[in-house]
C-alpha cells in the first residue's frame, strides 16, 4: 500500500476526475523507492493474490428465472448472516444481471459487496426490442444467447471470494429458481404470483 496515497471516499465508484487525473501526485522517483515497488517490481518476489490469498471466482449461469421472495430472502440471510445457506464470509462481490420472475421485460442489475447489496431495474431484454433495431455489430452475440421461448433471459452472476463454495452457493442460487410446476404456468401467472 502506497502510505502517501490520497484516499477518496466514493458512492458507487463516483469520484471527481480532478482528484484522480493530472493531479501531479504520482512519482516514479518516489515509487521506485517504497518497500513494495522493490520486491514486486526489483526482486520478483511477486505471489498472485489467487495464491496468497485464496481467492478466486465463477459466473453462475441459468435459464430460469429467480422466484423474487426467495431471491430476496436468501440475499438478506447472507448480509444479515441468519441462517446464511453457506459460508457468506466467503463471497467478497457478486455482480451480474438477473431474470425476476416479476420483471419479465427487464433485466435486474445484481451487485453484491461485502454487507451490502443491490437489485436495481437494468436494461430491457433484447427479447423485448424488435429484432429491426438490434445493432448489427451485436446481433450475432444476441443469437448466441437465445433460448425459446424466453429469448435471451438468463441469470449471470459472476461471484468473487476467497475459498469459495461453489457447489453450495450455486445450490443455494438454484432453489432460489422457480420449481418446473411454476415455470409450466408461465409469465401471466408469473405476475400473479410474484407482485
């Protein structure tokens, strides 16, 4: 750690430009000097934080949509750590986009760092905009991603942690997913059911 850096206290990574770029802060001279710069830089002594540290991430993936209540309530178990369904202290960030059953037009923007957490109304699926004004340079990526009848809807959480259960944490996401009777019911029940 740079013990001359300036800290910057920010919401959401909003910080000033001014206060990050051409501050004339920076010294190579200076740098070249710290303890850290010489034995990553000088000697090679350099361990990659996956190794040091144990960390380590995985993108869950699924093509059903998230029950929203049981979503929610396995969120909060995790940040207010009552009856957590794994190691919570594990999972330093999730971030990813989200299917509701509840929102069937949009994604949910999914952000997870360490007490807190976010569920905010993100894009609308690609399954909602005519298929005429799709940008051309993206269309053949937009097909990769289709799966009748729900088009491009999926769930896409990357999870950053160290020492990470995968097994138990995808567990615990899957039951979050609705059961096959509910997803036989379809999107008209679905708003029903989950408003």
């Amino acid at each position: 750690m740079n013990p001359t850096a300036k800290l910057i206290e920010s919401t959401y990574s909003a910080v000033p430009l001014d206060e990050v770029l051409g501050t004339g802060l920076f010294s190579m001279s200076q740098a070249e000097k710290s303890e850290g710069w010489l034995k990553e830089a000088r000697i090679g002594e350099h361990t990659p934080e996956t190794e040091e540290y144990g960390i380590g991430s995985f993108t869950y993936r699924e093509l059903k949509p998230f029950q929203p209540y049981k979503l929610h309530a396995t969120l909060q178990a995790m940040i207010d750590k009552t009856e957590p369904p794994f190691d919570t202290s594990t999972v330093l960030r999730a971030k990813g986009f989200v299917w509701l059953a509840s929102f069937h037009q949009i994604q949910g923007d999914l952000s997870l760092a360490g007490n807190h957490f976010s569920l905010l109304p993100g894009n609308p699926w690609w399954a909602e905009i005519d298929r005429q004004d799709w940008p051309e340079n993206l269309a053949r990526d937009i097909q990769q991603l289709w799966h009748e009848p729900y088009g491009d809807r999926q769930q896409e959480i990357v999870i950053i942690g160290q020492s990470l259960d995968m097994e138990r944490i995808t567990k615990a996401l899957n039951e979050c997913l609705l059961s096959d009777d509910e997803m036989e019911k379809g999107q008209e029940a679905w708003n029903t059911l989950f408003h």
